[in-house]
C-alpha cells in the first residue's frame, strides 16, 4: 500500500509536467485554428461592414488619449535618460537622433501595442465572453449568421490598421516629447533639434516600426477574440477570459517583437 | 479627446516639416558635384549654403573610370546658385554627420539642373589627422580632440586631397 | 395508417461530458406541425437535446434527421442554410446587447437575407406586434427591458422569418405565473399560426401543457415515457408521477 502511495506521489510531477506540455501544444493548435478562420473570415466576402467600421471607431479613435499620453511622457523620459547617457560620451549633441531612433522603432510600437493589450483585448474579451456566456453566439449562428464573419473578422482587420496609425500618432507624440524636454529643459535648439531629427531619421526606422505595430494589432486582436469566444463558466469565466487575453497578448507582443527586430536588423544590412 | 491628440500630432509634424526645411521634394532641381572622397556622406545628408537648409544628397555613387564619388544634390527651386559655387563636405563636429555646405560664387551665371559644381572639397579624415599629427613627434598632440569620444566612421586612408 | 416521415428525429444520440453521458441513445421524434414538449429534471440534458439537433454540439454516436435527411456533423455552409429553416428562443432570450430591439428582431433579414433596413424594421415592428409588444420598444435597448419584454422580443426574432421548426428552451423560467401564462399563450398562438412543428423544453408543467400537443419526459439519457399533453397527469408511470406531483422522494434521485 505504502509503496503504491509513493510511486503515485512519484509519477504526479510527471504527469503535471507533460498535462501542461499537452495543454500548451494543445492551446497553440486551438489558437492557430481560430486565427486561420478568422483570417479567412476577414480576408473574405461576405464583409459586416459596418461593424468593421465600428471596431474601427473603437480601437482607434477611442484609443488615441491613452496611446498619445503614453507616447509623451515616454519620449521626454526617454530624451532625459539618453542625454545623461550621451554626457558620459560628450556626445549629448545626438540625444534627438536617437530617441528618434528609439521611438520609432521600438518604444511608439510596443508602447502603443502594450496600452491597447491592456485596453482593447479586454475590452474585446470581455464583451465576446459575455456574449458566450449569455448564448448570444448560439443565437447568432442559429440566425444564419457566422460569428466568425459578425465579430471575429472585423476585430481583427480593425487591429490591424488601427495599430500602425496609432503608432504613427505615437511616434510624432513621443518625438514631440523627447523635445519639449529637450528645449525647455536641456537647452536645445528647437529648430537644430528637429532638423537633426528628420535629418537622421530613414524612411525604414519608421516604416519598421509600422509593419511591427500590424503585427501586434494582430495579435492583441486575436487574443482577446480567442478568450472571448472561449470562455466558459458564467461571470468568472468571462472575468478569466479578460485576464487570459491581456497577459497572453502581452507576452506575444514582446516576443514577437524581438523576432521582428531580429529580422529587420538583418533585413537591413 | 481623440480628436484633441490628433490636432497636437498633426500641429507638431507640420511644424517640424516646416523646420527640418524643404517639406516638398516637388520642384526641386539636381546637380551634381564630384569628390575624391565622400567619407560618410549619404543620401539623405543635408545640403547647405551659409548654415541653412537649401537640399539634399539624393545619391551618391562611384565614377567607375575617375574613381571619383559622384554626389547628387536635390536643391530647393527658388535658390539659384552662380556657376563657380564651391560644395565641400563638412560635419557638425566630431560626431555630427557628414553633409555639403556649398559657398557661392561671384559668377553671372547660374548652375542649371543637371550641371556640376566644379570646385569641391572632399572630407577630412580625422583620424589620419590625428595620425600626422602624433606620429612624428611620438608623443601626445594637444591639437587632436578628446580622446575619449569615438570618432566617426571615417576610412583610415589617405588624407584628404583637394578636387 | 402509413408513417409519415417525422419532421425531426433523433436516432440513437449519445452525448458525453466528461465522460458521462448526458444522452444515452435517445430516441425521439416530432410529426410536422405538431408540437412536443420535453420534460425532465435539471441537469437530465434537456438543452443538449436541443442544441444536439440545432448542431451547436455535435454527439457522440447516433443520427438527427430533419425531414428524413442526417444533419450530424454538416458542413458549416450547409448548416446555415439549415438555420434558415429554424427560430430559436434561448433561455436568456439572448438578445444581442448593442442592437436595438428591432435590429435584433430583424437580425437575420438584415444580415444573412440581405432585406433592406427600412423593410426589415417594417417587418420587425409587425413581429413585435404579434407578441404584443408596442412600437415604441423598438428603438429601445434590451437592457431596458423587463426578462418578460425581453422574451417576447426573443420569440418575434425568432418567429420573424416564419421558421418551418421553433426550438423553446426554457420559455417561462425566471418569470412570474401571469407572465408565464402570456408567454405560454403567445408561443402557442405563434406555433399554431405559422403551422410549424415546435420543439420545447421545460419544466414549468403549467407551460408544457399549454404548448404542447404531446409530451415525453427525459432521464438519465433517454426518453422514459411519452404521450399525448392530456395524460401527463393521469399516466401511471412512477417516474413522471413524482415529477408531476413535485416529491423529493421517488424513483428520481437526485445524484446532481
């Protein structure tokens, strides 16, 4: 009997460990299903246009307050801390080139993408999850109407465009930051100050940054379609499905975008 | 809200286009001006007269029979230039980038599109300089910068020469 | 007497959850136009009978056949065209919350039939007449509805498109007596008009009897008695006595 205890005891981390192995593959199988279906429910026509344009109204209008205050204090954070650093240099004259650089490449994107993780994948969580929970998917699909092509699709064409142009607005906040700082603070020139910017920054800096921000509107999109549609178990479910959503867009964010930085140094040389 | 963050976006980008200088390339006219070295020049770098903005560097590439780098300046239409300008390559200090300050000259004529700057001066080479400097007396030269501060990328080879 | 082909049949359905089966080779049919009603304890799988049938789950083993033709595990093009056929009433009456009453009433002429607004709303203030509810409720939200209002707007969206079968899933739960009996007499008015055959589960006996042209009750699986609305309270079946008397001790135990 005691010996049966034990090797049981034994054999549970195992078994622990290859469960949660199978659940992830098992999670990124169930994933890549959905976002196969709703690609091809928003790559295809039918189209809702006008929730299209609702989620379009909703992820980027709406969001534009939260992304432009992040983009502001994080450019005139970021021009503070690269002027001390190009002071151990004597190089403080290149602090607009860089915090540019780093704007627009890194900081407008993932800032940007970060924020709406946090606004509009739970918010996308949310209201799916709360239909599934109430059987409004049910009924729609009982109503003729594929849920993929009502709810999914939109969401997901709507992160996509909506992200780059946020960052676009990032980028120009955040920069805008970077010389409010730079010359009520640092003593800079205005007019140097932005030529030395525009002068240093390449079409690719930006551009980069773009294509990463589609990416991440992708996936925050995706993520909180994915819980949404998922969740099960009433209110908590619902509450699940919006934590679920925000943590694992985060976490796809950066991952991808150090894949894509990656790429993209690469790419250029 | 949304709108409020919009306006200031849009307000600081027209008004950083307004002050980097030549918003439009449309109009702008090319002429050309040849160096015995480029150095860091590259497209994109800021072409100059009397410290302000008038162009840009559109291209620069390699005269395969002279082995002179050819640059291609983009210059804002309403500055005429007298055809005995003089383009030099020149930075910011040491760490500013490379771009052309162009002088003008006296001459009734001015340069077309298409024509050519003739009298140019390439870039400096600091570390050769620096070199020249250290080198025959062995030991350290007060004239060379701090230093501590990274040069720009500059080849080592040859001092500069006059075209 | 020949048979008719019944309009809906579940044929041997098993559907597991878990590991339990929840239906255990049911074995059900409706004639065309007439009305049945199931009954069982909680948690016996009602909902799944139906959700089996609409396609939303998929079982196990076993065939549903829609006018004699299988309709497991169909395509999902297929099925909509199915959907057409059909109107559901869900227990919540699952409205959609940003739509306006109307839009949700005239949710599938807009959306999957591709009828115009105007003539959508047209129809959709007429659906909602039937059920006797005013105009004005049409640009109204859902969650300005009481759950009474907001049932009966769920049966107009459901009736609109004058569906060949109506499914009813709990029609009356979390409704008072009188309303109930309103809701129970507009089902069955809208049944009656439209012809259709119609599908129901409850437990609300007063209901069953009201709709239904025939009942069977549903346990452990599968379908333990069935017979015409009538003898629901003459039958001498121990299962359905205790059910229709409402004891706690009986051949029904309750192992949820």
């Amino acid at each position: 009997m005691a010996e049966a205890e034990a090797a049981r005891r034994v054999a549970n981390p195992i078994q622990v460990l290859g469960r949660s192995t199978l659940a992830a593959v098992r999670m990124v199988g169930s994933v890549g299903v959905f976002a196969v279906r709703g690609v091809a429910a928003a790559l295809t026509p039918p189209w809702f246009l006008s929730q299209l344009w609702r989620q379009i109204v909703a992820i980027g209008f709406f969001s534009l307050p939260v992304v432009g205050l992040t983009a502001v204090f994080t450019g005139a954070a970021l021009a503070l801390n690269i002027f001390t650093g190009g002071g151990r240099f004597n190089a403080e004259q290149v602090m607009p080139q860089i915090v540019a650089l780093g704007i627009t490449r890194e900081l407008g994107p993932v800032l940007a993408a970060l924020m709406l993780a946090g606004r509009v994948s739970a918010a996308i969580a949310a209201e799916i999850g709360a239909m599934r929970a109430t059987e409004q998917i049910d009924a729609m699909r009982t109503l003729s109407t594929d849920p993929f092509r009502y709810l999914v699709g939109p969401r997901l064409l709507a992160g996509v465009l909506m992200l780059p142009l946020l960052t676009a607005v990032a980028d120009t906040i955040g920069v805008a930051g970077g010389w409010l700082v730079a010359t009520r603070v640092l003593e800079f020139s205005p007019t140097i100050y932005i030529r030395n910017t525009l002068d240093f920054l390449q079409a690719w800096d930006v551009v980069s940054g773009l294509i990463k921000a589609a990416v991440f509107g992708f996936i925050v999109a995706l993520m909180g379609c994915y819980h949404g549609y998922n969740a099960s178990g009433g209110a908590r479910g619902v509450g699940r499905a919006t934590t679920h959503a925000v943590v694992s867009s985060a976490i796809l964010i950066f991952a991808s975008d150090y894949l894509l930085t990656t790429f993209f140094t690469h790419a250029a040389q | 809200m949304g709108v409020v963050v919009l306006a200031l976006a849009a307000g600081f980008l027209t008004y950083s286009l307004s002050v980097g200088g030549v918003a439009t390339k449309r109009g702008n006219y090319e002429i050309s001006a040849k160096f015995g070295e480029a150095g860091s020049l590259a497209p994109g770098a800021a072409v100059s007269v009397a410290g302000v903005k008038v162009g840009t560097v559109s291209q620069v590439t390699l005269e395969p029979k002279t082995y002179l780098a050819v640059a291609k300046l983009s210059i804002d239409p309403t500055v005429k230039l007298p055809a005995d300008s003089t383009a030099k390559i020149t930075s910011d200090g040491l760490l500013g980038g490379a771009h052309i300050a162009i002088a003008p000259g006296a001459a009734l004529d001015d340069l077309k599109p298409g024509g050519e700057i003739e009298n140019t001066q390439g870039a400096v080479d600091i570390f050769g300089l620096i070199g020249s400097v250290i080198r025959p007396q062995g030991g350290a030269s007060s004239d060379a910068a701090a230093s501590s501060t990274p040069a720009p990328a500059n080849p080592a080879t040859q001092p500069a020469e006059s075209y | 007497m020949t048979e008719a082909i019944p309009k809906l049949a579940w044929k041997g359905v098993t559907k597991r959850f878990d590991g339990r089966a929840v239906l255990d080779g049911l074995d059900l049919s409706v004639a065309p136009g007439k009305s049945l009603v199931i009954i069982g304890g909680s948690g016996q799988g009602k909902s799944v009978t139906i959700k089996t049938a609409l396609g939303l789950m998929r079982p196990e083993a076993g065939k549903i056949e829609l006018d004699g033709k299988n309709v497991v595990g169909l395509s999902e093009g297929a099925r909509r065209k199915l959907f057409s056929r059909v109107g559901v009433l869900f227990q919540g009456a699952a409205l959609f919350d940003s739509l306006t009453v109307w839009e949700n009433v005239a949710f599938r002429l807009i959306n999957a039939d591709g009828v115009p607004r105007k003539e959508a709303r047209e129809r959709a203030i007429e659906a909602l007449d039937q059920v006797r509810l005013a105009p004005a409720v049409a640009d109204r939200f859902p969650s300005e509805l009481s759950g009474g209002m907001q049932k009966r707007a769920g049966l107009a969206r459901a009736v609109v498109a004058r569906p060949e079968i109506l499914f009813f899933d709990e029609p009356t739960t979390g409704l008072d007596p009188i309303t109930a009996a309103a809701i129970n007499q507009l089902i069955s008015d809208q049944v009656r008009r439209l012809g259709s055959t119609a599908v129901s589960i409850t437990h609300d006996l007063a209901s069953a009897q009201t709709i239904g042209d025939e009942i069977a009750m549903l346990h452990d699986g599968r379908i333990i008695w069935r017979g015409p609305a009538a003898e629901l309270r003459t039958t001498g079946n121990p299962y359905v006595r205790q059910f229709v008397e409402g004891r706690a001790e009986g051949p029904i135990s309750h192992a949820v």
